[in-house]
C-alpha cells in the first residue's frame, strides 16, 4: 500500500534548491521527511483523509535556512537588560555614549554591576579608547565593562578588575591578552581570549536564571528568522551545561551543531553524550587571529593611518596587525585536533593568518589522509584570489561574514583598508567563479541573525550608504541561495539531511511572503518570513 502524505503544500512557488530539479509545484510530507515532489496532481494520488493540505496562496517555499557560524549561547547572553546596547545603530557618537554610561551610573546602587556592549570605533563618531583614569571616574562606586561591538576587546574600571580577581600578575593567555602601562599595569583593556574569558564572566554576576531566559529567546529569534540549523562556532564553557539544561526543561526550538572551543593550552574537544540530534558536536574552533576593527588582524600590507585607526583604534602608524598563537602553537592545536578526526574552523581574516592557516592544513590534511567534513576558514575578509584558489585546490571551504560589507563597507574603505582592498573585501565572488562551495554567516550577536540581509548583501554589495562595494565580488541570487542552504549545509556535514527539498531528506523549510529571484534585488532584506518548519513541523509563524 503506497503510504500516504501527512501535508502537502502546493499553490504557490516551492524552491527546492536542486539543481535537477529547481522549482515544483507541490511537496508531500511524511513523517518529518520530504515524500516526494512534483506537479499537485502527480501528487494528487498521495492524499488521504488524514492529509492536511495547505494552499501557499502565492508565497514561496524553500528549504530551511542554515546558519554556518554564529554564537546563539552570546546572541542570547549579550542583548536585553540588564546590559545596556550602546551599538551604533541608535547611538550614532561616542560622546553620546559616555552620555548614556553616565545616565545608567547616576541611577545604579553603589557596587552593582555595569555591562554596555556596543563600543563602536568604525561607526561611534569622535570614538578614541576609553582610559582607566576615565573608566574609574565615570563609575567610581560600581565595577564597569564596556564592550566592543565586534566582542574582540574589552574596556573595564578598577572596580571590575578588582572583582574578577584581575592585577599586575595576572599572566596572558595563549590567543589573549591583557594591556599594560610602561610600569607593567593592567590598563583595563583586553584582547581577544581575555576579553572573550572576561565578559562571560561579567555576565555571570547577572545570574543563570537570565541567561538561561535569554538563551530561548534568542533561538527563537533564529527560528523566526527562518533557520532551521544553526552552527556555534566555539560555544563558551557555560554554553554547555545552558544548553543541557534547556534541552531538558523545554527542548530545541532549531538544530544546534556545535564546534568546540579549543585554545593552546586547553583540553581537547570531547563529543557530548546528551544532545541526541538536537545538539551534536561536530568539529573544533580556532581563533588564528583577531578583528580588522581592533587591529588584530593579520595582513599584509598595513591598516590605513587614519583617524579612525590611529586614534579610535589605538594602533601604531603602518600597523599590520599579528596572530593569536606563535606559528608551531597554532600548528599543535590544529594538528591536535586533526589526528582525532575533528573538522576544524579556524577563524581567519587577515590574509597573512590565512598564509599560515593553509600552510597548517596542508600539512595535516596529507599527514592524517583526512575525509572528513571540509575544513573550513571563518570570515576570510581580506582573502586573496591566489588563497581561494589554494584553499579550493585543497578541499578547504570558506564560510564569509558578507553582512560585513553592509554594517561597515563604508568605514572600512574610508578609515580602515582604502578603496582599493575594499572593493575585495569579503571576496565571495572571486569565490563563487573559483567554484568553491562557499556559505554566509550573520556571527550573531555581532549581527542580528538575518539570511535574507546576508542574501542581499551578496547579490548587490550595497553598504549601508547604498554604494556599490565591489561590482565584481557580486554573485547571482542563485548562488547567494545555495550558500544559506544546501553549501551551508555541507559546511556542517549535513548535506545529506538538509539544505535542499530531495525525496528523504528532512522536511525543513521556511515560507517567505515573496519570491527572491522576483523582486528588486535591493529590497530582498525586506521579505517577510511567514513561517519556518523543522522536521515537518511548523516551529514559527507569522501569524502567531
């Protein structure tokens, strides 16, 4: 007896991002799998009493978005009360932002702890780094964290050091460290590792409870953005047991694949026993360098000297950045993690880290005759042509931040590369022609979790300002698509499950209001998501 559907949809535009079969008119479901596909009336035999049919009426249907790199556990943690968003976006100077640090001082109790995230020196009009003079002075009764809008630094008072057991011997870490006075001081300011270890602790003082509430909320944020799948791309220690803990008192609202977070002089990565599939650890992290708005990108040819670098930014004339790790620590690490079969991530944007990353993989890809799912590079901003195609040559795949050239486009050809790399910044074009099976990420919370933003941006290189930033690293919708779904799903090694609507796979897919290769490509941000299903099941909807 020829089993019957569960739901079928028909009556509008079903995208099933196949290239053998790109658009059809009707899709059965069956038991959270996609049953098969076609015209409504070759389907027509599929439908029992039991089937519930549902009309598009006119929208259009394609597979669950896939988010490739993101931190939800941070998306959750580093937005709503008690911290204060200071982010460019609604605060457009940095002297309104000391405004705002002093209004949220002025009605704190003595010793309550202060957190603003946001600190902006692209897009923060006059920003110059805060001192500790000025730290201790804005809040001289409360422990006070500023963070920067990209989570690479970190800015903090006296009284916030003192209470995360912070002085003068506190050693660096491997991948982090702490600023110093010629008199060997703490300044207040933190890198990378420091800064990331730091903050998370800033955010324990506001208790479990919240994050745990905010951690639903916020992947519920991503359900409502229409992704089925998300990548954490190094989950912190306490993402773990929040995790655990919500797996168990509510379950998954989406798909989580984790990438641990490994560090030099850390332990190795450990698969979880606990997750089943709604949370499976899949590959490690590695931070290889730091952010192009902090400087900490390795590159090249030097930042610009300008305002924005020189004084918002702190960095010495002619600055070229540096790497995380000595080259044979970021060999070990990697190397570690590879003779145990992991899929490695590392993030790299400076186009001199990315010399040393594909040196190392080169390396342990031959020595361990690895098979695995691709290594990956993560953001990849100042990515060369004659990189793309050594890493496309090796196997390694690039997942890029190209909400990027949206957000900062504009400061970083004015202050931070000039016109000349700017144009190639984020290089998904030159990507896509080398024939690279790329993805997009939003690195939420750095922004908001937003495929469609990410789509657009691809597709039109339009800045914030509305200018063209880079004519030839456009690409067309359709590969723009196939980057948020089916590659981004390879990206994770679930290509075989998700990213594409094939008779088996899963039935994840999202409902948007319009059709993106029908509607102007500067307006595909604007599409409304009216629904996203998971496992042939409606998590969200428009309607509620």
């Amino acid at each position: 007896m020829k089993a019957l559907a569960d739901t079928l949809f028909s009556g509008g535009t079903i995208l099933t991002i196949d290239a053998e079969c790109p658009q059809v008119g009707a899709l059965a479901i069956r038991d959270g799998r996609v049953l098969a596909r076609g015209t409504k009336d070759e389907l027509r035999t599929l439908v029992g009493s039991d089937t519930a049919q549902i009309d598009l009426n006119g929208q259009t249907l394609l597979p669950g978005f896939v988010e490739a790199h993101a931190h939800p556990f941070g998306y959750g943690r580093i937005w709503g009360e008690p911290l204060v968003n200071i982010r460019a976006s609604h605060i457009p100077s940095y002297e309104a932002v000391i405004a705002t640090i002093k209004r949220r001082v002025a009605k704190a109790t003595p010793g309550e702890v202060l957190a603003f995230v946001g600190l902006d020196a692209l897009r923060h009009e006059g920003m110059r780094e805060p001192t500790l003079a000025e730290l201790d002075a804005y809040a001289p009764a409360n422990p006070l964290a500023i963070y920067t809008f990209n989570f690479h630094s970190l800015f903090v008072n006296s009284q916030m050091m003192a209470l995360l057991g912070l002085d003068a011997s506190t050693p660096d870490m491997p991948g982090g460290r702490y600023e110093r006075d010629s008199q060997g001081q703490l300044t207040g300011k933190m890198i990378e590792h420091a800064a990331f270890q730091a903050f998370a602790r800033v955010c324990e003082q506001f208790g479990s409870d919240r994050g745990l509430r905010e951690l639903s909320g916020g992947l519920w944020k991503f359900a409502k953005d229409g992704i089925t799948t998300v990548a954490d791309a190094g989950p912190h220690e306490g993402a773990i047991p929040a995790y655990k803990q919500l797996l168990e008192q509510e379950g998954m609202p989406i798909r989580l694949r984790l990438y641990a977070r490994v560090a030099f002089d850390g332990p190795s990565a450990q698969a979880l026993d606990w997750g089943g599939d709604d949370v499976q650890t899949i590959g490690v992290k590695v931070w290889a360098d730091g952010s192009p708005f902090v400087g900490t990108a390795w590159l090249s040819r030097p930042y610009l000297n300008s305002e924005v670098t020189l004084k918002g930014l702190s960095l010495s004339e002619d600055y070229v950045g540096h790497m995380n790790y000595q080259f044979e620590q970021l060999h070990d690490l990697i190397d570690r993690h590879a003779s145990q079969g992991w899929q490695i991530a590392t993030h790299a944007q400076g186009d001199k880290t990315i010399d040393a990353v594909l040196d190392i993989y080169e390396k342990v890809l031959e020595k361990y005759n690895y098979t695995g799912s691709p290594f990956r590079l993560e953001h990849c901003g100042t990515m060369r042509d004659d990189q793309i195609l050594r890493a496309q040559a090796m196997g390694v795949v690039c997942s890029f931040f190209v909400a990027h050239v949206y957000h900062w486009g504009d400061p970083i050809r004015d202050a931070l590369l000039g016109p000349e790399r700017a144009q190639n910044y984020m290089p998904i074009g030159s990507a896509t022609r080398a024939g690279m099976r790329i993805s997009y990420h939003s690195d939420a919370p750095m922004t908001e979790p937003d495929p469609l933003l990410s789509i657009q941006t691809a597709v039109t290189r339009l800045t914030a300002a509305g200018v063209v930033l880079g004519h030839n690293q456009q690409v067309s919708i359709d590969d723009a698509l196939r980057a948020v779904t089916i590659d981004a799903a390879y990206h994770i090694g679930m290509e075989h499950e998700i990213g594409s609507l094939e008779v088996g796979k899963r039935a994840d897919f999202v409902i948007l209001d319009n059709d993106p290769r029908r509607v102007p490509p500067e307006t595909l941000a604007s599409i409304k998501v009216n629904g996203t299903w998971m496992d042939g099941r409606q998590i969200w909807g428009a309607e509620s």
